[in-house]
C-alpha cells in the first residue's frame, strides 16, 4: 500500500558487494504486524508490533484499517485488549526462546499499547 523504501545492504566482512533490496516501509510493518496479531493472535507478532512501537513507529490506523478490511474486520482497542489478555498467560514461554537479550513483560507491551492507543 505504502511506497517501498530502499535499503542498503553492506557486509564488509563476508565480502558481499553493496546491493540495495526494497523493503516495506516501516509503518506497513507495523500495520500488518497489528493485522497478523489481530486475525491470529500470535505473541510473536505482538512482541514485533511493540518493538516498532518501542523504535519510535507510529501507528498508522487508516493503513490498519485498509489492511483488516481483506478480512471483513475492522479494529476495535477493545477487541484488541481482550486478545492481549488472551496470550498473557503464554506470552513468557513462547517468546523468551526468540528474543536474544531481556524480554518484555506483557504489562510493559500492554501499557506501550494503552499509551498509543490512548485507551
């Protein structure tokens, strides 16, 4: 939906040439990361929405909303809070696996969550 944005590849290192590589911007990242938690429900997805969040992306809800509407569903901070609630209890064994360094509580990512949703 978003234009793709340019990337720049260089390993130095491993003697790989500078390429550049299109990418989604980081915006579209984050909507279709809040699209995937809010059809699937995923703590993986969740942790990738917050992380965006976290790195100063800003939640784009028109986007979110175009990208939902492939789904018949439209967003609801309600229904979004109730699925967070509904992977608290699985949200530290599925992820601490995953994330090198100190993981996020879920009351952490649910306050980020209620700040920029302004619920």
């Amino acid at each position: 939906m978003l234009k793709p944005i340019s990337v720049r590849l260089d390993e130095p290192l491993y003697g790989i040439p500078i390429v550049y590589l299109w990418g989604l911007d980081l915006k579209e990242a984050l909507a279709e990361k809040l699209r995937a938690f809010y059809v699937r429900k995923s703590p993986r997805d969740l942790y990738d929405a917050w992380f965006l969040i976290h790195r100063g992306i800003s939640i784009d809800l028109g986007l979110l909303e175009a990208k939902l509407q492939f789904y018949n569903l439209s967003f609801s901070t309600e229904e979004f809070f109730s699925a967070v609630t509904q992977i608290e209890d699985s949200w530290r064994a599925e992820m601490e696996p995953l994330i090198i360094g100190s993981l996020p509580s879920i009351s952490e990512v649910k306050n980020t969550f209620l700040q920029v949703l302004g619920k």
